[in-house]
C-alpha cells in the first residue's frame, strides 16, 4: 500500500523538501500541499491523506487549530503528525490534547521523517526523542503539581475511561508501551512474540478508545492505568 501524504506548511521551501524525501520512497507519495491551517482542513476532507505533516505556526489557522477540526471529522481518518521548529511544552501538549499522533522537530534528519510517517500510517504514534521523557514525565507528575499548556488531568476512573477491563498481561503492555518501549522491546521484556505483542497492543488501543499508541500513552497516564 502507498500511504498518501499531505504537507502542511506555510514556507513553500520546506513543502519542496519533505516532498523530495517523501516522494523518493516506494512506498509513499504526497499528494496535496497547504500553506495554512484552513487550507489543510480543506485539504485533508477532500483529499483524504493517510498521513499529515502539520506545522504549528501559520496564517489564517494554526496547526493546533488545524488538527483539533481534522481529528474530531468523523469523515477524515489521517494522523497527524506536528513538525515545528519550536521545541516548547505549551505546542507539544497542545497538540497531543488536539489529537495529533506524532511531534516531530524540523531539525530530524530525512530518514527520522520517513521513520515516522510510516509509523503513523501503520497506526502508530511516534514522539521525537527529545520529547518522550517530558510526556512521561508531565503526565506522571503528582496529582496537584502544576501542569503547563492545554493538556489538563482528566477527571474519571480508569475503570470509566475503559470499555472494558485491561487482562494482566494488557496491563504489563501498556506499561511498557508508556515507557516508549517498541514492540520487539516488549516482546523481549516479556518472552512473547511480536505478534503476539501486536494483538495486546490492538487490543488495549481497542479498550481504552485510542487511535494509536500515542494516544493510548496519554490517555493510560492521564488517567493512572499505566
């Protein structure tokens, strides 16, 4: 499968280059640009991409904006993933709250870039890995501790934000998924197989009502089940 790419970003120089990346891969293709957040909600409704590049600040709309309609269209099933040049909390959590699957910085190399939109079109989130360790360790600060940006902690039980109770062995996943750990890092850490770690991945994505793991993360410390 070609996974179907939309660029979003207002500088047309950097849309020429992560299109040169993109367009280079067999297995990839962009096919739609947009220079502002409206134009990418326009976009991504009539082009239906498997996977958005969304920057932060632009005209009209931001990205944050931008993602937040995107994700909420019941019609559009893309990730997004959110490149900006601006390595700051208040958009990291913002944009995770939006929805969006994936922080990626500009200065990631081309491969770091092809990394990821494979991972959100295989429906996975991916996280720079300068900013892992600050998620976990925001949304595992003490109840009380002050939490910058949009990103709030969630009222609610885990048991409530569940559609039905982790098994044990979902649980150990998702402990491990939270520690950003892949799924032959998990597979290894619990002596099961990869496929077997992706039917436990599907499974809690499935329970919790997350699009992809990254929002499972979020959603599991938010709440205290991870």
């Amino acid at each position: 499968m070609t996974l179907r790419v939309l660029l979003v970003d207002d500088h047309a120089m950097l849309r020429a280059g992560f299109r040169t990346i993109i367009d280079s891969q067999p297995d990839m293709t962009v096919i739609g640009e947009a220079a502002t957040g409206a134009e990418a909600v326009s976009a991504a409704s009539a082009l239906q991409p498997d996977v958005i590049t969304m920057d932060v600040q632009m005209p009209d709309m931001d990205g944050i904006e931008a993602t937040r309609r995107i994700v909420t269209d019941a019609n559009i099933t893309a990730a997004i993933a959110i490149v900006t040049t601006f390595d700051h909390d208040d958009y990291l959590f913002s944009a995770l709250d939006a929805g969006a699957s994936g922080f990626l910085l500009k200065n990631a190399t081309p491969e770091e870039l092809v990394t990821a939109v494979r991972a959100l079109g295989a429906g996975d989130g991916i996280l720079a890995p300068e900013v892992t360790r600050r998620v976990l360790q925001r949304f595992t600060a003490p109840v009380g501790m002050p939490m910058a940006g949009a990103v709030r902690a969630a009222s609610g039980s885990p048991s409530s934000v569940l559609a039905e109770p982790l098994t044990e062995r979902e649980a150990e996943v998702l402990r491990l998924m939270a520690e950003a750990r892949s799924n032959a890092e998990i597979a290894a850490a619990l002596f099961i197989g990869e496929a077997t770690v992706k039917t436990h991945v599907s499974r809690v994505l499935q329970k919790l009502g997350a699009r992809d793991r990254v929002q499972a993360i979020v959603l599991a410390l938010r709440h205290g089940i991870a």
